[in-house]
C-alpha cells in the first residue's frame, strides 16, 4: 500500500484529502506546518506528498526534502487555490512534481495521482 504525507494548515483540508486517499486505497499521515512534515518524512519517507503550495515555509520544505536521504522518491502535487503562475513555478522548480487545484474532489485526485504514476 503506498503511502501519502498531507501537508496543510486546515485540519479540514487535511482529514478530507486523507478520507480521499484511503478510498484510494492509500496509508495517510498528516502534517499541519512544514516543520512536522519535514520530520513526518524522516521518520518514514511517504511515496507521494499533498501540500499546501502557498503554505509558510512550503518551498523552503521542498528544498530541504530533495536534500533529504530517499528525498528524491516523494512524487509531490502541490495544492492550491491559487491560480498563481508565479506560487506554481516556485514550487515546481524547488522540486514539485506537479500541482492541484483545491477545491478536489475523488476522481479529480484519482486522476492527478495517475498522471504522476501514483494508480
């Protein structure tokens, strides 16, 4: 079963995505600041990684994720309700895979996730 690391300040947010993923048959943990989800990935270094794009510290996270043991193996979409070009492209140059739209709902998740070669 892959594993997916959900990084947003909303607990909403993050128990919805996480209700999301499980139905798609998905081991979920949970990270409410980039901090615990730095730490949540040292612990265990998820397959894929949710997170909240414009999140404080969110690129400084990518960045440090990449520098990171296995930090290359986290297929990262960021998430976003932001149609900001310039929010996106700092994401996907500090090392994003690809990126979201919020609001999402199942098969919108279920198709990003096999795009990435996630399902």
């Amino acid at each position: 079963m892959k594993h997916c690391l959900v990084v947003d300040d909303s607990r909403v947010i993050r128990e919805v995505a996480c209700r999301i993923l499980e139905g798609l048959e998905f081991e979920t943990a949970e990270a409410n600041d980039a901090e615990s989800a730095l730490l949540a990935c040292r612990s265990r270094m998820p397959d894929a990684i949710l997170l909240n794009a414009p999140q404080p510290g969110g690129v400084a996270f990518l960045k440090r994720l990449r520098r990171e043991r296995n930090g290359s193996h986290p297929v990262v979409v960021l998430c976003t309700t932001q149609n900001n070009v310039t929010c996106i492209e700092a994401g996907i140059v500090a090392g994003a895979n690809d990126y979201l739209m919020k609001p999402f709902d199942q098969d919108v998740l279920h198709e990003k996730l096999a795009q990435v070669g996630l399902i």
